[in-house]
C-alpha cells in the first residue's frame, strides 16, 4: 500500500497485474477500490500490449509442410536441418522476389532418344494454369544448359541465363571459403559446433529455432576438417564438418550444382516446346523417390517463389 | 475485476517459480557441456530473450544476433552462474550487455526519468483518460514509440515477468527508479496516444 494514500502503490499494481503475490489487505483494498481497479486495468493494458508485441516477436517462421509423398519423417540431424531450412524459406521470399523477374530459365525437353521434345516431362502446377515444373536428377551441364533426368528417363534441357536463380546442395565442403558468408547449424561439443548444415550465402537467412545450435558469419581458416565462424560480435565459433555435413550454397554458380543431385525447375513453357522457368533448385533434403508437387496461390512473382522455396527447403 | 488476463499472469508466474530449480539444473548440466540441456535452455528462455531484445532494438535481424551471442555466452558461461539471481533475471541480463555492446556508438536516446517522472495522481487528466479509451493496437504502436528505456523496461516487467527487484538488477538501478521509470513510460505512453488522438 502506498504510505502516502490509502491506494495501492504502484509495486502492488504490478504485481496484481504480472500474477505475482500481493498481500491480503492489498488484495482487499483493490476488490473493493474503483479508482485502484481503473489504474490496475491500466496496467493491464499496457503489460497486455507489451505481451502481444513479445509473442510477434517470438514467431518463428512455421516450416514448409513436406510434400506429400507418403515418406516417413526425416530424422535425427536432417530432420533439424529441414526444420532449419524451412525457416529459411520465409525468410527468403524477399530475395526471390528480387531475382525472379529477371531469373527466367529456358526449358526445352525431350524424351530419350526422341529428340523431338513431344513427351513432355513437365507437371502442371495448381493454383496458375501456365506454371510447370520438372523434377529429376542433374544429368550434366553443358555450358549454360542443365540436363536433368526425369524419374521416367526422359532429359529435360533447361538454358539457364545469368540471372537465373540456381541453388546447389550436396558435396560442397570445398566450396566453403575464407571470407564466405554463413550460417551453420548443428550440435554443439566441447566448444566446437559438429555442422549439421552449412548454409552458403552472401545475404545469409536468420535463424532462430529450438533445439538446435545455429550460428551465422563470415568463413575463417577453412580446412578439410572444418572451419571458424567469426560472428559479427568478433566471437570465433570453431566448426567441425564431415561426410555427414549438408551445404547448401544460396545463387550458386552453374559449376556448383552437382551430378546426379535432386533437382526441380519450374517455370513457363514457351514456344517450340521451350519452357521458361524460374528457377533450379537442388534442395538440400530430399530423400531419393521423392516427386514434389508444386502448388501456389497465384501467379505472382512473390507466391509462387514462396511456394518454390518452401517446396524446394520446407522437408 | 474480471481481467481474463490476471489468471494467465498468475499462472506464468507460477510456472516461473515451478521452473526455478530445472532452470538452475538445466545451467549446471550446460556447464558440463551437456547439448541437450543447452537446448533445453533455448527453449525455455529464447523466445523470451527475443521478444526482450528485439524490444529494445527495433531490428529482427540485429536482435536474432544478439540472442545467437547470448546463448554462446551461456554455453561458455553457465558454470559462472551462482544462483544470486533467476536464471531468467541472468540470461537477460547477459543479452542486455550484449545488445548494449552491439548498440554503443550508435546514436542513444537519453531518457532523463526527473524529466519524464510522473506522481501518480487520484484525478487522472487528459493523458491518462487517453490510455483508458485507447484498443490494444494502438497500445501496442504507441510502446513501439517509446524511448529504448521504456521499451526495455517494460518489457522486462511484462514481457520477460521479472520483478521490479529483478529488473533493477538488471538494469543496475535502484528499485525506486525503476518505478519512477515506469511511471514515466506510462505517462510517455499516454501522451503518444492523446498527440494521435486515437480513441474509442
């Protein structure tokens, strides 16, 4: 109570507000004080916007639901590492939406042997009539063409440009630099960080998700083990990497994607049985016999990159 | 009063006591290097610390990093822990140092709490009558327009539930400051909503 009224005083108030102990005769006095209930209802509603603010703050991007494959969950650290990456999905949409007007890939298919691009390979793509995709294995690159094998055999050219969006995943350790900007995530002992997942990229995504060590910054003292992580704070985080180690590399270069790794592409058929894609991707998790199904909510640039990130990242 | 939300502060509050001594061991165990502890640890107090330091901020991203920095500094310093304070009161004060290292040399806004102290009054004027008719939007636009001070101050008391006791600890400001600082947040708060006219 307040020593110089007979209202409560403002610790009271508080803690009336917070939920945490307040004496009896406080208690009494505020059931029975209008004037003490308006300035506690106050408080309440400052501490509720407060509470609201916090809880926005604290939203972690939902991952991207997996395709529906009928496949069993992934487990232990890919499991992680796709929760991870479906964050980064959210978080990306911006920067696609950046590279995506420009970022048109040319598709031109052909079945084997054919050669005349009349089986297509391509699956529509609900939700926008024109949008098609293609999935498969990288055949080859063949200057600034992408070969990919689709799971019935046939070869599907993709002509890419050099704007085109390309993100690369698989035996990419090599690939991490000095200088590199990254984000690692992985599990943590005596004091070095086993990466789970390296994520190569010159605008690296936040992450922020339970469970797992993450740790993001430029590339020092690269070597066949491992490397540091320097944080933007000067901490210097020692990585350890293995055979188990996923690295992704975000606008990777055609030379980055990797034979015989999974690949989608999507984009906008064309003339003559030329596709115009988005986009080619090779997620960093996708089990082997996995078809993901492409689906947006409609034709815009900003959906339907959404839609590919969290297809292509999301599990 | 019949405020739905008194029973949710309660409960938290009970929850935090509840969680008091798991804290304490899941500090020990991070110490020996346990991972699961640590993310345990993450867990219960990374939303926490987010919301505390993106309050003072203002920058999801320079937040996010703060926080990364703060659970390093718990996985290297856990076992510096002596049980002097709550785990929660501790963990945020240790993002707090870190924001306050990230942020020097940046261009601070002084809050002079003589100056924007308030004495709780029996007849409220104009500005408290504004809290009263405000929605809870607008509160929360109008937090969002406070001094970094008040932000972090109030966001350590309602966000975070630390008691004043605690959050003079953290802030290494007398009890009666923090009051005087809370009650010239609210007045701060009160006069952003009259200056935007924002009623009911």
């Amino acid at each position: 109570m307040n020593a110089n009224s007979t209202h409560l005083d403002l610790e009271d108030l508080i803690a009336e507000v917070t939920g945490q102990a307040v004496g009896e005769h406080a208690r009494e006095h505020l059931a029975g004080c209008e004037q003490c209930q308006l300035e506690a209802n106050r408080w309440s509603l400052v501490a509720d916007g407060v509470r609201d603010l916090a809880a926005e703050a604290a939203e972690v991007p939902e991952p991207a639901r997996p395709p529906r494959t009928g496949r069993r969950a992934l487990a232990g650290p890919w499991r992680r590492a796709a929760v991870i990456v479906g964050s980064v999905a959210a978080s990306l949409v911006l920067l696609v939406a950046i590279g995506i007007a420009a970022g048109l890939v040319h598709v031109h298919l052909s079945g084997p042997g054919s050669g005349s691009g009349s089986e297509t390979t391509l699956t529509s793509v609900s939700g926008c009539a024109r949008l098609q995709q293609a999935n498969g294995r990288l055949e080859r690159v063949n200057g600034a063409d992408v070969v990919i094998k689709t799971a019935s055999g046939q070869l599907v050219t993709v002509t890419t440009t050099a704007t085109t969006r390309l993100d690369a995943s698989g035996a990419l350790l090599g690939d991490i630099t000095n200088g590199a900007t990254v984000t690692v995530a992985g599990t943590s002992s005596d004091g070095r960080l086993a990466a789970d997942l390296v994520i190569v990229s010159t605008n690296p995504p936040s992450l922020a998700v339970p469970g797992t060590v993450t740790v993001r910054g430029t590339v020092a003292d690269a070597g066949a083990a491992g490397f540091t992580v320097v944080t933007s704070a000067g901490n210097r985080v020692p990585v350890t990497t293995s055979g188990g180690t996923a690295v992704s590399i975000f606008r990777a270069s055609l030379s980055q994607l990797q034979d015989g790794g999974r690949t989608m592409a999507v984009g906008y058929p064309g003339p003559g049985g030329t596709l115009s894609a988005l986009a080619v991707l090779q997620p960093p998790n996708w089990p082997v016999g996995a078809h993901a199904k492409l689906s947006v909510r409609n034709c815009s640039s900003t959906a339907i990159n959404h839609e590919i990130m969290a297809l292509a990242y999301g599990g | 009063m019949n405020d739905p939300h008194r029973n949710s502060g309660a409960a938290a509050f009970a929850d935090r006591r509840d969680s008091a001594c798991d804290d304490a061991e899941l500090l020990r165990r991070i110490s020996k290097g346990d991972e699961d502890a640590m993310a345990a640890f993450y867990r219960e107090h990374g939303k926490v610390v987010l919301a505390q330091v993106l309050l003072v901020t203002g920058e999801r991203v320079l937040a996010e990093e703060i926080v990364q920095d703060t659970m390093l500094a718990v996985w290297r310093g856990a076992a510096s822990f002596r049980g002097e304070s709550s785990v929660r009161s501790w963990v945020i004060a240790i993002a707090r140092r870190q924001t306050r290292d990230r942020l020097r040399g940046r261009a601070l806004r002084v809050v002079d709490d003589a100056f924007l102290a308030d004495q709780p009054s029996s007849n409220p004027g104009p500005e408290v009558m504004a809290l009263d008719r405000a929605k809870l939007a607008e509160v929360k636009g109008a937090i969002q327009g406070l001094a970094s001070a008040h932000r972090e101050l109030l966001g350590l008391v309602f966000g975070s539930g630390l008691s004043l006791r605690e959050a003079a600890d953290v802030l290494e400001i007398p009890v009666g400051t923090v009051k005087s600082r809370l009650s010239a947040a609210r007045t701060a708060l009160n006069r952003i909503l009259n200056e935007k006219g924002q009623n009911l």
